[in-house]
C-alpha cells in the first residue's frame, strides 16, 4: 500500500438500476502511468471522479497516497485534492483571466504564495510546456493545441505527485496532439509524477507509453524507448461493462486474444 499512489480494493458503484463498476480492483505505482481504456460509457472518467473523491462507491475502499479517501469528509478530501492536478476533457480554462492568471489560479488562491514564487512557479511550468512568451495572453488567442498545454501547466503548477488526465488529445489533430503527448511523457520521466490517463485516442496512448524523455548535452529529446524501458512506461487498463478487461503491458495488450479487446484494437488500430 505504501508504494501505491492509488489502490481501488473491490469498488462497484451503480446510478439507480444502471451499475456503472463492478468489483475493480487496481493499483498504480508511484511514479508511474496508466493508461485506461474503453468505449464511452465503460465507467474510465468514473474512476477518475472517484479518485477525486467527488463521487463515492456503493461498496470497497479507494487509497491515495496510502490513504483511504471513500470515508473522508469533505474537508480531508480538499487536503487529498491538494496534491492532484485534473486536466479536464474540455481544458476548462478561465476565460477572463490570461494565461499566467489561469496557470497560478491554484497557487494563489489555495496555496496563497507570495507572489513572486507563484509567478517564478508560473514562468517555469509555462517554460516547461513551451509557452512562456504566452504569460499575458487571453485563452481566445490561443490554439486548441496551446490551450490544452496551458491546462497542462495548471494541473502541474502545484507539483502534484498525481497527475489525472480526461481525454487529453482529443479534438486535437494529430501533430498538435504530438506536443500534448510530449508533455505527458516529461512529465512522467522528468518530474517523477504519477499519471492516469483516460483517452479514446489509441495512437497516442501507444505513442506516450512507446516514447521516453531524455535529457543531455544541454538539450531535452523524446525518443523511442527500447522494449524494456516500454513496460516500465505504462501499463495499459481496458474496462467493458464496468469490469476489467485487461491488465498488463502495451505488447500484451496489441497480443491479447480476448475477443472484444481485438475488436477494440482493430477498430482503432493504424491506418486509423
């Protein structure tokens, strides 16, 4: 339990006659990924609310960072809340503030930094994600791409050690989702942040788990990572009618002989 920074122990949770999850049972490593996947309605961005505490199962116990969040009051879950940063499905940007007041939203009104660190925090992640030179513009002026890197700079200006990501490429065209995905995969090789990742997006899920971050020689490259260094990456998660499908590696699951994770993966697997 110690070295999980989510566990889920038998956790079902219906709405009314309709049961959404049915005795799952995972846990993510600290410092790792996980990728879960599934048809809409299949209960992934459930879990995700779960996590948060904003919903609560009908039965079994949910741990984050070895604590157990189902049973806790709302004033504990907003302590539990303070190390996890969301990216929401639609980015969820502040309209009216810029770039720099939407990435220190958190900083400043939750954490309440003097705000020369919350700035020197903000200039960072934004230089992380490559968007400095963006601190005073307006989300209108921004590209979907850049908008959802913008996101991803909020959720990680608090240096959270869970990252939970809704659909972080979708809507977005293939080479702008390139650029969100490189940012996932600094994330986790760089900062050391557990991730799950709920996505529709297969291509990417496979490009996240298939890449890594390098650093050297003054200059940071994604890279292919060798097949080794793959199963360390992500481990991948199928959910169907609010059970677990599949567990396990990218490999094991492009290898998976059960017949709807092959339909699921041949609907959706190149030439796209």
């Amino acid at each position: 339990m110690n070295h999980a920074a989510v566990v889920f122990e038998h956790v079902s949770l219906a709405f009314g006659d309709h049961e959404v999850l049915r005795d799952i049972n995972f846990s993510v490593a600290r410092a790792s990924m996980m990728m879960l996947l599934g048809a809409s309605g299949a209960g992934k961005s459930v879990i995700l609310k779960l996590i948060l505490g904003l919903l609560r199962p009908d039965t079994g116990a949910i741990y984050v960072n070895g604590e157990r969040i189902d049973n806790m009051s709302e004033t504990e879950l907003l302590r539990i809340r303070a190390d996890i940063g969301m990216l929401f499905q639609e980015s969820a940007l502040f309209d009216s503030l810029t770039v720099s007041e939407n990435v220190g939203y958190r900083l400043d009104e939750e954490m309440h930094l003097p705000e020369h660190e919350s700035q020197r925090r903000v200039e960072e992640v934004l230089g992380f994600v490559g968007l400095r030179e963006y601190l005073d513009r307006m989300p209108s002026e921004l590209s979907g791409g850049q908008r959802r890197r913008v996101a991803i700079a909020r959720a990680m200006a608090s240096k959270p050690h869970l990252l939970l990501l809704d659909d972080p490429t979708t809507g977005l065209d293939p080479i702008t989702a390139v650029t969100v995905d490189d940012e996932i995969v600094k994330l986790r090789d760089l900062e050391s942040v557990t991730s799950i990742v709920v996505t529709h997006q297969i291509r990417d899920a496979f490009y996240v788990a298939t890449h890594e971050a390098v650093r050297g020689a003054g200059k940071l490259d994604i890279v292919a990572a060798d097949a080794a260094q793959q199963r360390e990456n992500a481990e991948f998660m199928v959910l169907h009618e609010g059970r677990i499908l599949f567990h396990g590696s990218g490999a094991e699951l492009l290898g998976s002989s059960d017949s709807y994770v092959k339909e699921f993966m041949y609907m959706t697997l190149p030439p796209w």
